[in-house]
C-alpha cells in the first residue's frame, strides 16, 4: 500500500503498525481478536467485521503470526502468547506444541476471513 497519500496522522500509524516485529504483530492480532472470545464463532465474527472493510493490518498480522510459527521460538513463548495474551484455557495441552495448535487454528481463521472478504468484494 502506497502511504504517501495518507494524511500525515493517518501516514504515522500506518508507518508504525508496519515496523512491529512478528511477535508484537502477532499479539496484536491475538488482543484484537482472540482475547475476549469465549469460542472460534467469536473469533471468526470479529475477524470477518475488520475483514469486511480492510485487510492491511489483518493480512501482515496474520503473516507475522504464521512467521512467529514457522520460527523456532524461545521455551514458553507459544504458550505465553496462548494463555496469556490470548486468555485461552490451555489445561488440555499446556505446552508450547499444544499453543501453536491453537495458534495455527487462530491462523487459518483469520486466513479464511480474509479470503471470503476479498471473494465478496470481486
């Protein structure tokens, strides 16, 4: 996306949001979307609300979280990012293989989203 065009203010965040590192990209999205959801029907409604009317952000989240899960990550942090900052109840697997099995759910959700709202606006 050309920034350019923007507004200065509009320019800055847009300039911002794109420097995050994966894992802070990744957070975002799990803070946006994952948090507050008591199910992956939450989830999917959020996402596809945002997804309906733009998908910059959402796409580089979701790109920075499948990066965060194609990388090797230091001992804890899936599961951090899981039960943490997520707030899912990880009591069934709780470990970093069990939170990249819900992250990769998180991922193919979003995926999905932006796929349908991207086949409605053509």
């Amino acid at each position: 996306m050309n920034f350019s065009e923007l507004p200065e203010p509009l320019r800055s965040r847009a300039t911002e949001l794109t420097a995050r590192s994966p894992i802070e990209q990744a957070r975002a999205l799990i803070h946006g979307h994952v948090e507050d959801a008591c199910d992956f029907d939450e989830i999917r409604q959020s996402v596809r609300a945002v997804a309906g009317r733009s998908n910059f952000i959402l796409r580089q989240e979701l790109v920075a979280l499948e990066s965060v899960l194609a990388e090797p990550q230091p001992s804890g942090t899936l599961l951090r990012l899981a039960a943490w900052d997520a707030n899912w109840n990880m009591d069934d697997d709780p470990t970093d293989e069990g939170a990249a099995r819900f992250l990769h759910e998180v991922a193919r959700t979003v995926r999905e989203a932006i796929e349908e709202a991207e086949q409605r606006s053509s």
